[in-house]
C-alpha cells in the first residue's frame, strides 16, 4: 500500500513541475509568480516524499536542492525590497 502512495504522489510531484515549467515556458505563468514558486517547493516534496520508500540519493539530493532554491524565491518575492528600473 505505502508503494503505490509513494508511486502516486512521486508521479503526481513530476507531473506538477513538468507542467508548470512547461507553462513558464509558454508565458502562461511567471517564473517569479507565485504559482510558478508554490509548484516548485511542492512538487520536489512530493518526489522526496517517493524517494523516502524507494531511496535514491541523488535524487534526492536533486529535489531537496530544487525545494530550497525555490523556498529561497518565495522568501525574495515575498520580502526582499523590489528594485524599480
């Protein structure tokens, strides 16, 4: 049972950052909005949430790397001061 959770929200987790690079690409979404943000702590968690049954250490350092960089852009968008060109 705990396998096909793990397999689902790991699958679940590439789904949401595939698509939602997929539609920064696309303009659809900002890299620095929210949304953009938001899928990129969430969909790294839950791969490393997969990752946790079926262990793979590169990965995981991969997606635990990614969440953080992202937590880090929440943090800039939400309280860094924004520079005005």
């Amino acid at each position: 049972m705990m396998d096909l959770l793990s397999d689902i929200l790991g699958t679940l987790g590439v789904a949401a950052g595939l698509i939602s690079y997929f539609l920064v690409q696309k303009g659809v979404l900002s890299a620095t909005g929210g949304t953009y943000l938001i899928t990129n702590v969430i969909a790294p968690l839950l791969i490393i949430f997969s990752l946790l049954i079926h262990w793979n250490f590169p990965a995981f350092l991969l997606e635990a790397a990614w969440a953080s960089i992202s937590i880090y852009g929440i943090y800039k968008h939400l309280y860094l001061p924004r520079r005005h060109s």
